[in-house]
C-alpha cells in the first residue's frame, strides 16, 4: 500500500504476523475492563475537566501515573490554556408572569451586569433575516431557531447536522451585536432534550462590542417561539456572571512505545482530556481518552513490539482554543508522522473510520485491515472529518484517521449536564477499544 507522510509517498508491505497481532490485539481488549476502569476514574472520581481548572490539572497527573504504572514511558508537554469560568446563570420570562428559561452561558461569553439584562427577544432563523431586520434588534435579544435536522440524523448523518446548527453558536452573538442588540441566545445544538442545555465555545469578532451569550434548552426555545408567533411580546430577564481569567498553565500527556525498526516514523493515538463543565465528560471525551490509552496499555501487555513508534497523545484544551493540538503540532510536526488516529466521537458500537487515505491506496489499506471486521469496524469513508486536535497534521499532508461509533444518539448528550458515564455500555467500550488499537497496530506495521 501506499502511505503519505508529510506529501512524501511510501511503500509499505503488510506482513501477515501484522493482522495474527491484530487479532490477539482485539481478543484481549474484548476481555479486559481496564478501559472502564480509567473511564469511571476520569468521569465519577475527577469529575468534569474544563480547561485552566483543577480537575483537568488532576487528569493530567492521573493519566500520566497510570501510564507510569503500566510500564509506559509518558511524559507532559506543557500548554498554556483559556482559563473561562461558568459563574451563575439563571433566566425568566417578565412578560410572561416570569417564567424559568434554562439556559446555559456558551464558552467565553461575557457575562451580563450584575443585575442582569432584560430586553425584548426578536426571533431570526438565519444572518440573512438579522440583516433585514438591522437596527430593529437594538437594544434587543436575539434569539436564533437553529433546530438540528432530525433527518439527517436519523439517515446516520449526525455530525452533518452538527456543522449546519453549530454555526450561530459560533457567532452568533458578534453578527446580533453588529446590528446593536444586547445579548443573544441560540437553541440548544442537540438532538434530544429532557430540558437539558448543550453548551459549547462561541467567538467573538473584534470588530463589534462584546455581548452575553447563552443556549436555552430546545423546551424553552420552542416556548419563545410559540410566543412570538402568536405576535406577543417576549420580555426575557437574563443574568450570567462567567469570567476570563488569565491563562492557565496546563499540559498535553504524551506517551509512546518505541518502534522496534523505524522508530523515526510515528503512528499516532489521541483524544482530548478537557470536557465541558456541565457534565462529567464521559463522550466527549473521556472515552476517547480511555481508547488511546488502552491501545498502548493492550500492547505492551501482549508484548507485542510494533515496528513504528507508537505515540499517544492526551491533547488539552480541544472545546475552547485547541491549544493542545496546535501546541503539539509546533513542537513536533517536523517529526515523521505516518498516520494520526483521533477518537473523539463519542463511544457507542463501532462502525468504522473516516479518513484522508483515497483511491487506490485507500482501497489497497482496506485488503489489509480485514481483522476489523471482527468489530463491525472496517467500513472507511472520504465524507467526513478526521478530528479538530489532529488537524494541523493531516492539513500538513499526515494521512488521518478519525474514529466513527454509531452517531444516532452522539448528540443527545453531547457538552450537556447527560454526558455522564451511564451512557455508555461498557461492551461498546470494549469492542471500540479494539477496533482504535488494531488499526493502530496495523498502521505501526
């Protein structure tokens, strides 16, 4: 097959003792519990782990001691990280005998005055309707209906659905400030609710003033709609007290098992170790985490020797500045990288990789990776995308894998107050960890 590394082509012949590894690879990660154990650590023990925080300084220090105690040479690389705290956030209807609104403040919104905001709420549905409604959302709240699309979604198409609704979280705020209005609020982006709100990172453009930013729950966001459309007047008092402290010292965990022959060229393993702080980041993505870090633990266990290095890399800070991965990527993208695996969507049964690898190479890999199918996971697709902390490498020319669970129900929990580890099915752990590390293990040799 053929394999890109940094725009340059190699030829690399897959020896059969790669795929007999590969099998004991998934037969011990279908039989160990070690996955869960960091999984449960990392969730019910440190809790959520938003970066500059002390939960996420206490992850990094329990990921490098449980690398240590394997036998696995780790170390941290240090990153300097956005250091943003929720504060209090609580929101009601005045015109409406003042009803609670959930809501939740989006990741580096600015908070409100003390005493909060209260203003008229004016619904759009695109920037194309803020433009024409202009000057008339001054001194207003704005309010974007950016439901998912639920079809999409059930056609498998989950992170499509994403992209299309994720983008008023993003900057949303700067286009309603534009046009003069006080505060914006987007409907939370996710796929199912029990009046749960989804958080996430929102920008500002520096060319207009800065104004509070928050996500309502889909429940109160479709309260506010049926409102407005029956043309009365929505009156919303919102108070959301976060803060930007300065950045914070943090770091990536970094850990590798030398290649035995071509120990220059790295086959690399990540997820991120920061969550969102409503939750206890169990998918998103303490699994993740868990899959990278059993893939190196599974290995030196069977003591297996892979001819490439192989590294895995616990990136910091991918929900608000991905620092980590940018970090990683200016110490060591001169380093020979022949391929990055990210895993972090999410942990439910495997179903395959998205890749950058296409046309005959791609179709030359796919003859070599038949052991994945054990696991339901040697389906290899072009369409999506192969990770947000691994894309400074493969926009580089890395050939990139990024790890796809069955997406149905990714976003019914994601960076909300559910994303805990009874989410999960410890089987689905497993068979995920078997499907990262056997592709792992394949590309290493």
């Amino acid at each position: 097959m053929k394999l890109s590394v940094a725009g340059c082509l190699l030829v690399v012949a897959l020896p059969v003792f790669a795929q007999d590894a590969a099998d004991k690879v998934i037969d011990r990660a279908l039989t160990s519990n070690s996955a869960w154990e960091t999984l449960a650590h990392l969730t019910d023990n440190i809790g959520p782990r938003l970066s500059g925080s002390r939960n996420a300084a206490i992850a990094v220090k329990y990921t490098t001691d449980r690398f240590r105690e394997w036998g696995i040479d780790v170390h941290d690389e240090k990153v300097m990280v956005p250091h943003w705290v929720r504060g209090e956030e609580h929101a009601s209807l005045v015109s409406h005998n003042n009803q609670k609104i959930v809501l939740t403040a989006l990741g580096g919104s600015v908070a409100t005055p003390a005493a909060g905001i209260t203003a008229d709420v004016v619904e759009v549905g695109s920037y194309d309707e803020l433009k024409q409604l202009g000057a008339k959302v001054k001194g207003k709240i704005v309010y974007y209906n950016n439901p998912m699309d639920m079809e999409l979604i059930r056609g498998g198409r989950s992170f499509e659905a994403y992209r299309r609704s994720v983008e008023f979280r993003g900057s949303g705020a700067s286009h309603a400030a534009e046009y003069g209005a006080v505060a914006a609020v987007i409907r939370s982006v996710g796929s199912a609710s029990l009046r749960t709100p989804h958080t996430g990172a929102m920008r500002y453009d520096p060319k207009f003033p800065k104004i509070p930013s928050a996500a309502m729950t889909a429940e109160d966001t479709m309260l506010v709609h049926r409102l407005l459309a029956k043309g009365e007047k929505v009156r919303m008092h919102i108070v959301l007290t976060p803060k930007t402290l300065p950045d914070a010292e943090s770091a990536n965990v970094v850990a590798e098992i030398r290649g035995s022959e071509q120990p220059d060229e790295i086959v690399l393993v990540g997820g991120h170790l920061d969550s969102w702080d409503l939750g206890t980041g169990a998918i998103d993505d303490g699994g993740g985490v868990a899959m990278s870090m059993e893939t190196l633990h599974l290995i030196k266990e069977l003591g297996l020797k892979p001819k490439r290095t192989i590294r895995c890399v616990l990136f910091m800070n991918e929900e608000n500045g991905l620092r980590g991965g940018r970090g990683y990527a200016a110490a060591h993208g001169k380093e020979k990288h022949v391929a990055v695996i990210e895993t972090d969507a999410g942990v439910a049964a495997p179903t395959g990789f998205d890749t950058t690898l296409k046309g005959d190479a791609l179709t030359a890999f796919e003859a070599k990776t038949k052991s994945l199918a054990r696991v339901n996971a040697n389906r290899f697709s072009t369409e999506g995308e192969t990770g947000a902390d691994t894309s400074p490498l493969t926009e580089a020319g890395v050939i990139g894998f990024g790890f796809v669970p069955e997406p149905l129900h990714y976003f019914d929990y994601h960076h909300s107050p559910a994303d805990t580890l009874d989410k999960i099915e410890p089987k689905d752990l497993s068979a995920d960890v078997a499907a990262v590390a056997a592709l792992t293990w394949i590309l290493a040799n």
